[in-house]
C-alpha cells in the first residue's frame, strides 16, 4: 500500500479531522482514507470528452445541429513520372 504525506494543512482542518474521527472512534489517519474512500468513489471521471461537455450543458440549453452531407473523397492528383 502507499503512503501520502500531507504538508501545509491549516490548523483548523487538522483539529476538525482529529475531532470527526474521535467521534467515529477512529484514528485521525483512518478517517483520513474513509473520507478519500467516499470522495474518489463518488466522483468518477467522465467517460468521454463528449460526455463530459454534455454533462455541463443543462438538456435545455443543448441544440442539435444539421450537418452537411458527406461527399465522396475525391482521387489524389496523380504525379507525373520519368520527370527528372
């Protein structure tokens, strides 16, 4: 397992970590992991950059836009031979 070293952490957050996990009845280090358990397992990243994008965008504000038609590719340009 690893281990993570937390640095400038406010007094105020120290002290209110420290009270929380003396109500659970829990070290200050093992609240610590069940509040970072509970926040990475809510907050799951986006599938997809699209899905992501749609997800900022209220149903009601969303548009759908008509796109052209696609043509066919047209045929490269042929290059001369024996020049040189």
């Amino acid at each position: 397992m690893a281990s993570i070293t937390i640095r400038n952490l406010d007094d105020d957050i120290k002290q209110r970590l420290r009270v929380r996990a003396a109500e659970r009845g829990h070290s200050m280090e093992e609240e610590a992991r069940d509040i970072l358990r509970r926040v990475m397992a809510e907050s799951a990243p986006p599938r997809n950059l699209a899905a992501s994008i749609r997800a900022r965008i209220p149903p009601g504000d969303r548009i759908d836009l008509d796109l052209p038609v696609r043509e066919p590719m047209r045929q490269p340009k042929q290059l001369g031979k024996g020049r040189g």
